[in-house]
C-alpha cells in the first residue's frame, strides 16, 4: 500500500489505550546547563506523554526513575537573574507562544494539578505572574502554583485574562484573538499581589458566625 512506501519512523508513534496517533508536537526539558533531559509528546489525538533519550539514538517512553524540571528552565534562570518578569502559563505551548512575544515562560509536565514543591526553589526572587487557563481545573492549577511560590519568589501575581471562554481558553487563545504585549504588560502591571487566604476568612469563619447568631437567639 501507500503508507507501506511512506512509513513513519516508530519514535514518531505512541501507543496508548486509545490505539497508535502520529506526535505532531515536541517540548524539550533540560537541566540549568541546557542539557536534554527529556521531552513531552503530543499526539495528533490530543494525548501527552513523556519520553527519555536511551543513549543509543532513540526513545524511552517514560521518565524512569528522572526527577522533572520546569520547561525552559535555563531562559528561565536568566531572566530572574536580569529581573524580568517570569510567565506561568498551564502548557508548553503557552510558553512558546509567550516566547514568540519576546516574554520568558515556564510550566510544569504532566498538566494542571501536578506543580511539585521544589519547583519553586527554582523561581526565587522571581516576579512571577500565573496565567490560569479558564475552568476550574485551571483556577485550582493557578492556586496551588501561587502557595508554593508564596514566601520563595519576589512576588506572585495571578492574572486572569479577560475575554477568554469558559471552556478551558488560555493565554494562546487570548494572543490569538489579537492579544499583545503591551497589552499583556499593561495587565500585569493593574493585577494585584497574590496573597494566601487569612485563617479563619473561610467557610469556616462563616460557619462559626452563624453559630454565633444561633446562641444570641437562644440567649
């Protein structure tokens, strides 16, 4: 057949539950120095995985025992040493599109919910500003991130973008929907700081003043 005259090389493939998809994307991880660690995949199904170079020219599909890094981790060092302000969107693809506007950005692998601590060793003294993608998965993501870099990084800001769509819409939907850098400057500049939640400001708080109202009725 034709695609027997065409084959697509077997890195190029992932197997998974769903059956085999071509990767149409690829994010390179490295270490302070540049070196390659490993890579994110991403499929034309729309899957993600990761892969480790197996020192004989070819692929691992998994991080093995390998302790994750943030993504553009290197350009990331630098810019916190020059002061510029460090992007956090939730994908890699955020970053490269961030890139492209001439900002420095990181993420973590493996998607929304999976910020480990030691990440935020690497950011501090960072200005650091979180671009949440828009649902809920994205908000908690943008959270988490913030409490970990609270007290490390110079500063935390989370900035949610206007005019997104409540259907997961990110930083890239907003640049292309005719975003730009001033404007994202602009933005950053009106958010506030990122501070944690007071104790006793929540639900609990609530919850203690309306005992409260039940006892002065009692009384």
């Amino acid at each position: 057949t034709m695609k027997d005259l065409f084959p697509i090389p077997q890195d190029k493939f992932k197997v998974h539950s769903g059956g085999r998809s071509p990767v149409v994307a690829t994010y390179d991880y490295q270490d302070e120095k540049g070196n390659l660690l490993f890579q994110v995949c991403r499929t034309a199904d729309k899957r993600f995985f990761q892969r480790r170079p197996n020192g004989q020219g070819g692929w691992t599909n998994s991080l093995g025992g390998m302790k994750p890094v943030l993504y553009k981790l290197p350009e990331m060092l630098q810019a916190i040493k020059r002061g510029d302000v460090v992007f956090i969107p939730e994908g890699e693809k955020d970053c490269d599109n961030l890139a492209g506007l001439g900002f420095t950005a990181t993420t973590s692998p493996m998607g929304a919910g999976k910020w480990r601590s030691y990440y935020s060793d690497w950011l501090k003294g960072a200005e650091a500003v979180i671009l949440p993608d828009n649902d809920e998965p994205g908000h908690k993501h943008a959270q988490q991130v913030a409490k970990s870099l609270y007290g490390k990084a110079a500063s935390v800001k989370i900035l949610e973008l206007p005019g997104l769509q409540d259907k997961g819409d990110d930083v890239t939907d907003w640049v292309n929907d005719g975003g730009t850098k001033e404007e994202l400057l602009q933005l950053v500049q009106e958010a506030p700081e990122w501070e944690p939640e007071p104790e006793g400001s929540s639900d609990d708080g609530e919850k203690i003043t309306q005992a409260d109202k039940l006892i002065q009725i009692a009384v």
